[in-house]
C-alpha cells in the first residue's frame, strides 16, 4: 500500500508532562547505592529527570546542559543549560525551577558579554514565567565557573553578573 504524503494528516501533541521521573524511587535508589547526588549529562537521563528534550546541533558533540540532584533535596534540583535552551524549557514545561543558563557561543565571543544578552533566548510566551526572573539573575557568562561553583557545594551565589 503507497500513501500519498498530501494524504497524511498532520500530527501534533501537546507538552509532555512537566516531571517523568519517579522521585521516590529515584531517592531509594540513590540511597541504595550510597549515593550523595547525581550530575546527568547525557540526553536521556536529562529527559527522564527534567522533561527537557534538546535538539542535537551535531551528533558527536556533547551538550551543554546538565542536572544535577541531591539525595537531601530531590525536591530542588537544578537545571544548568546554554542561554539557547530556555525557549525549550518554556516550550516543554519542567518541573525543575531552578535553571542556570550560561552564555554560549551562539552570542559570537568577539562581542563583549552583557547582561541583557540572555533576553534573545527568551520567547515572549515565556516573560512572566516564575522560574525565568531567578534564570536571570543566575546568568553567568562563563560555565565553567558555574559548574566549578556548584561543584564546590556553596548554597548561595558568591558573585553576580556586573
């Protein structure tokens, strides 16, 4: 049997559902395996624990996103993506609110960083979302600081964007 593709009707869905994860099974497993937290960075396991579901710029690259979860607040994790990804989180709603976008190369290095450079990335659909103020103001211009910085176990941002 041939289809004709003028024939085929069009197919759409709606967002997925904003978390996937099952978060009590993930912290019994976590402390089965003694497991302090996790920092994910493939694609599959930031989808499975973030509803974020990026597009591939090319397929041997890495992505620049990570989640990173700790056992003592599974409730909090934290969502850490090139300044280009907060359209797809306002596209697909998460239930990850805390989001930390960095500045990627998408702003051209030659250019001198602003603070304001992190308004192109964020659709309109997306001004009055309550998770994107706090995006603001954690925008950095360097990712490997940000992940050094939450890699060092601080609570609370040492330093902001000047």
């Amino acid at each position: 049997m041939v289809l004709a593709v003028e024939n085929l009707e069009p197919v759409s869905r709606g967002p997925l559902p904003s978390q996937l994860c099952n978060i009590e099974r993930l912290r019994h497993a976590m402390s089965a395996r003694n497991l302090d937290g996790i920092v994910a960075t493939t694609d599959l396991n930031v989808f499975y624990l973030s509803s974020f579901s990026s597009i591939a710029h090319k397929s041997d690259e890495q992505r620049p996103y990570a989640v990173i979860l700790s056992r003592e607040a599974l409730e909090h994790p934290i969502a850490v993506i090139a300044d280009y990804y907060l359209s797809s989180f306002v596209a697909q709603p998460s239930w990850i609110q805390d989001i930390r976008p960095f500045r990627a190369v998408m702003m051209g290095l030659d250019s001198e960083p602003q603070v304001d450079d992190i308004e192109r990335f964020i659709p309109e659909s997306g001004q009055n979302l309550s998770w994107i103020g706090k995006a603001r103001s954690n925008y950095v211009f360097n990712a490997f600081s940000e992940y050094a910085f939450m890699a060092s176990g601080s609570v609370g941002r040492t330093s902001k964007i000047t």
